[in-house]
C-alpha cells in the first residue's frame, strides 16, 4: 500500500493504465494534483474520498451505471482521497476532460 499522497497519485496512474476505459482520462486529470504540506490541504489529503464526491464525479464524467460500480471499486482500491477528488472535481468542471 503506497504510504504518502504521492504514492497515491502515482498508484493512480498506473492503475489508471491499467483499467483503461472511460476511467483513465478522468484518473489523468490528477498529473497537476501536488502534495500540500500543512493545513486545510494536507488533511484532505489524509482523508479518503468520500462516496459523495465519487458519484458526483462518475456524474459529470457521465458513467454509465456499470460503469460507476466499477469507478467507484477503482477509487477505494487505489484508494483515492478527498484532494485527489476534490481535484477531479474542478477539473472536470473546467471541463478539462
């Protein structure tokens, strides 16, 4: 299990490579996504992901209902935190995908 918020990230990528799919260009949104090393940032980089946020990503990255199953095991396998979607979140609403 990756032990810091990098780890993660990185962890994200190659299993981002991995699955392929729909899923891997919304994972690769996460390249600018750095660590923080104190405050409000460090915490939610500690935190997980909350089902909330995954839904509302599956949502605007318009997963089919297969689909988000699978999105939703892909996140808690990596596991994805609070920053990685709340990162996914912004960037996906500047419609960087």
């Amino acid at each position: 299990m990756p032990g810091t918020f990098d780890d993660l990230t990185m962890r994200a990528f190659d299993i981002a490579e991995e699955v392929g799919g729909p899923y891997r260009p919304v994972l690769a949104l996460l390249t600018d996504c750095i660590s923080a090393d104190h405050g409000r940032e460090e915490l939610r980089q500690r935190r997980g992901a909350s089902f909330k946020q995954l839904a509302y990503i599956a949502g605007m990255a318009r997963f089919t209902k297969e689909e988000r199953q699978e999105w939703y095991g892909i996140a808690e396998f990596i596991p994805l935190s609070e920053r990685h979607a709340s990162h996914l979140i912004d960037r996906l609403k500047k419609g960087a995908r």
